[in-house]
C-alpha cells in the first residue's frame, strides 16, 4: 500500500471534531500519536473523546478517578484532506474503544 505525503499542522488539528460517515460527531480529537521514522515522525494514532482529554490532563483523571470513554483511531481511519473538517474513513464500529 502506498502512502501519499501529507502535511498538515498539529495544532490546526487538536480541538476538531471528527464526523463520522453519517455526519454524526463522534468526539473531538484531544492527542496525537507519532513515531519516529529515521529523522522524521510519522503520525500513527488519533485520540477522540473526553477519555483522550483525561488522559491528556493525566494529573485531573486521577483525582476525579473517572475513565470516560476513548476512541482510538489509526492514522489511516481519519481523513484529514480538510483540517477544519475531519472525517471519519470508516465505520465508527471500527474504531478502538477505550476505557
């Protein structure tokens, strides 16, 4: 499978809300997952939901010692061609859940 070279800015992605195929909000993207490839980093993970703002303010989901549920979507899984509109490229079924 080949991958086309995509460059987009981190921060015009943190905040989005991603759209499922439907159109339906499925949570917004809070943290972004990376490799590093040689010199490079190469996107591997998108985190959806309020279980990804917990886990990104690590310190507030212990005191609040609640596990609000996350979506984990591969790089492949999020489309992201219009970085003020990220869409889902497959089924929210799909996508890992996590608790």
């Amino acid at each position: 499978m080949s991958r086309k070279v995509r460059f987009v800015h981190l921060e015009d992605l943190l905040g989005r809300r991603v759209l499922a195929e439907d159109g339906r909000p499925v949570g917004r993207i809070e943290e972004i997952r990376a490799e590093r490839r040689g010199d490079d980093y190469e996107l591997t993970q998108y985190l959806l939901g309020p279980g990804a703002l917990v886990e990104r303010l690590s310190i507030v989901g212990r005191l609040l010692r609640r596990n609000p549920r996350m979506y984990v979507a591969r790089w492949d899984q999020i489309d992201v061609t219009a970085p003020d509109r990220p869409r889902l490229t497959c089924p929210v079924e799909e996508l890992e859940v996590r608790r």
